[in-house]
C-alpha cells in the first residue's frame, strides 16, 4: 500500500499521477474483520462498499448458496470457525500487511499488456480470503486474488492437504501478478468452441499462447516448455506480428518449426 502518513511534500512525478496506477483494493482487510471478530460495521462495509465482491466470495469462490438469502451472514460466519480458515486469515494479515511490492508489479506488467494488446482494459483488482479454492477469479471487470492460495511453497498448510510440489511451486507471492494476467487474458481470449473445450491438445495448445504473452508482459520467462519455445521462435521469424495476432495462431503454423 502507498504512504499516505509522510511528512514529506514532494511533487508527485507524472509516473505517480497515471491513472493506470494500480493499487489493489483489500476487501480482505474488511472480510477479516468480520470473520475474526463478527464486526457487524465490517459487514456492513461488505455490503455496502463490495457489494459485487461479497457477491462473487459468497455465491462463486464459497458457493455458500444466494448472497441475499437472509440467512447467509450467519452461514458465512459459521463457515469460518473452521480452525483452518481461521489460522489462513491470520497468516494472510501478516504476510500480506504490506502489498506495495505487488501494486508496483502489477502496474508495471498491465502497461507492457495494453502495450502489446492496444485497446485492452485494465480490471479492478481486489484482494479476498477464500477457503483454498481458486486463486484468480474474474467477474464483471473485476478480478479477485485469494490471498490464501499464495502463501508460499511450504507452507505447512499446503503441505497438510497435499498438494504436489508443483502447484505448491505456483502457490508464491510472485506468482500473483502472472496469474491476474493469465486469468483474465483467459477471460478475453477463451477457448473458442465446443471441440476446442473437450480437446486436451488444443487446450495445451490455448494455454501456451496465454502465458507466451504473459511471459512477454512480464518481460520474463515465467512460464517455460517446448511449445512456448517455438512460439519464441515464431515470433522472431516474424517481428511483425502482434501479440493479439499470436493468440490466434493455429497449432499447424509451428508444424515445421
């Protein structure tokens, strides 16, 4: 989060007044103090100031039934008494107490995007507390991070419900901002139809052009595999192709590659 208690006046730089900026809002913050401590005022701000974000935790990421069910405050409440949960938004408060290096990642990596793929929109992002479900969601313009599915490699509850060592490999600070990028480039690219869905391949295939484009806004090689290496070679057979214009290459075009 930005310093907003110094005492120093300083001109802000154009960098600093770019409305692409990006500072995470923390719905987590206010969910946690309802689910803590039952803070009636933090509930109220869920409701009133993420009303679309509470929506999504309730009815999509929790699947905890209708957000206006009268009864859901109190389900959603009950639900994380769990000893599990309960210690994940402790671990998520500290650890996440400070999001600056991420605000900082993530504006960095949405401009190299709307560089490569000109016209795109920048989402609203938001940060919530889930019960170790997706990490990413997308909904409406908005795209949520779980925090908890991002508190590092050994973390011992990772270890306990067993996930593999690679998606525990994922489950990292530093690859939350390649996620946001990759879900929602998901959410604009999907996959285009019915065979498309079912074919594992061509799956592969949707995939691999996500995170070669992912890898480029990042400028780093995140992502790696023999597919995403010729997609490299590709594009360096033909500097003139446009990121978008490589989200549409059929898997033949690197047939001789």
């Amino acid at each position: 989060m930005f310093c907003l208690g110094c005492q120093w006046q300083m001109k802000p730089s154009e960098e600093e007044k770019s409305p692409d900026n990006i500072s995470v809002e923390r719905f987590d913050r206010v969910e946690s103090g309802y689910l803590t401590m039952a803070d009636i005022a933090a509930l109220h701000q869920m409701k009133t100031d993420y009303p679309i974000e509470t929506r999504t935790l309730i009815e999509e990421v929790l699947q905890l039934g209708p957000a206006n069910d009268p009864e859901i405050n109190s389900r959603l409440l009950v639900f994380f008494q769990d000893s599990t949960l309960q210690k994940l938004v402790a671990d998520v408060e500290k650890q996440y107490a400070d999001m600056s290096d991420v605000n900082w990642q993530l504006t960095s990596a949405f401009r190299r995007l709307k560089q490569l793929i000109p016209g795109i929109e920048i989402p609203q992002l938001y940060t919530q507390i889930g019960s170790l479900d997706q990490s990413i969601v997308v909904v409406d313009g908005r795209l949520g991070i779980s925090l908890d599915k991002y508190l590092g490699s050994d973390y011992p509850i990772y270890l306990r419900y067993g996930y593999s060592e690679q998606q525990r490999k994922m489950m990292t600070r530093e690859y939350i901002v390649p996620d946001c990028l990759g879900f929602y480039l998901l959410s604009l690219f999907p996959l285009p139809g019915e065979e498309e869905r079912h074919s594992v391949e061509l799956r592969h295939w949707h995939m691999a052009k996500i995170q070669w484009v992912v890898n480029q806004a990042m400028n780093s090689h995140v992502f790696s595999g023999e597919t995403l290496n010729r997609l490299d070679k590709y594009k360096r057979a033909n500097p003139k192709l446009s990121a978008s214009e490589m989200m549409m290459l059929a898997p033949d075009v690197l047939a001789d590659l």
